[in-house]
C-alpha cells in the first residue's frame, strides 16, 4: 500500500514499487521526493514511514526489507542507499540468491532534524539519533548518538575526516 500525504510533493520521475506482501510506503506531509528516487519492496515485510517536512533527493534507493522509519525535517542528500535488508550468504552449498535473508536487526530508525551527506549507505541496524549529520559517503550499521553542545568540543561529523 502506498499513502502520499496530499502536500507532499513526489517527482513524476520518481518510481515507487507497491508491495505484492503488504508492505505499506507512506510518505508524510511537505515532504519532497525527488526525481529519480526509487522505492523497491524486497527482502522482508518491514514498512517505510517518512515524517513530515523530509527532503530524499536524486538518485536515492529505499529498500523496505526490515522497515525504515524516518522522523520529521530530515534531509538526505543525493545516491543514498537505504538496505535495512542483508542476503543470507552462509551455505556454501547453495546459491546466495536461494538462501533468502538473514534475521532482522531491526530496520532502520533515522529521528528528527538529521542531515545525511551524499552517496551514504546506511545498513540494517542503523539507528540515527536527532540531530546527527552523517558526512558524504559514510557507511552506517550501527547507533549514531543525538547531536549535543559540549562546551569547547568541536562537532563530529560521521564519516567525515578531520
């Protein structure tokens, strides 16, 4: 099933694939999605909720697989790749596409006022706590602390060099 809130504002040239399991691709209001966005259920029966006020733009690729839930202001810059979904690899014997997936980590969770950087992939897992930037081409499987004001601390940018 997919909802698309009246005010949000998807490009004709985006591509959202409805589910044949279930999977419900919701799409909160004010939010833009871009041309050339891609929404592909696959790997799991999770669903996708994006909050209000989001951008996703160019490029980027949404797998449902696990689920991901996405807060509200969060913007997501070009080519990110969104795979809360990992192919099972194990048996030798077999054919991975034939093994199916592994066991869930929990999807993805990204809270409010998050900024992801260009070409990022964020993993099965990924939890991304309010506030966080995540620099241009980071990889993320894990838990990103909120964003904080340490006094005299410089803010940390995941995957950037500094």
């Amino acid at each position: 099933m997919i909802v698309i809130h009246p005010t949000a504002k998807v490009s004709p040239l985006a591509d959202i694939e409805d589910s044949v399991r279930g999977t419900r691709i919701e799409i909160g209001e004010h939010t833009v999605v871009d041309s050339f966005v891609k929404f592909k259920p696959a790997g799991g029966l999770g669903d996708v909720v994006i909050g209000a006020w989001c951008v996703l733009n160019s490029g980027c690729v949404v797998y449902t697989g696990n689920g991901l839930r996405i807060g509200n202001h969060v913007a997501v810059a070009a080519n990110c790749t969104f795979a809360p979904v990992n192919h099972a690899y194990r048996d030798r014997d077999r054919l991975i596409r034939a093994q199916g997936f592994m066991p869930s980590k929990g999807g993805i969770v990204i809270e409010d006022d998050v900024w992801i950087g260009a070409n990022c992939v964020l993993l099965d897992g990924a939890i991304l706590r309010r506030g966080c930037v995540i620099g241009a081409g980071a990889i993320v499987r894990g838990e990103i602390a909120a964003y904080s004001v340490n006094a005299g601390q410089p803010l940390r940018v995941v995957g950037h060099r500094q």
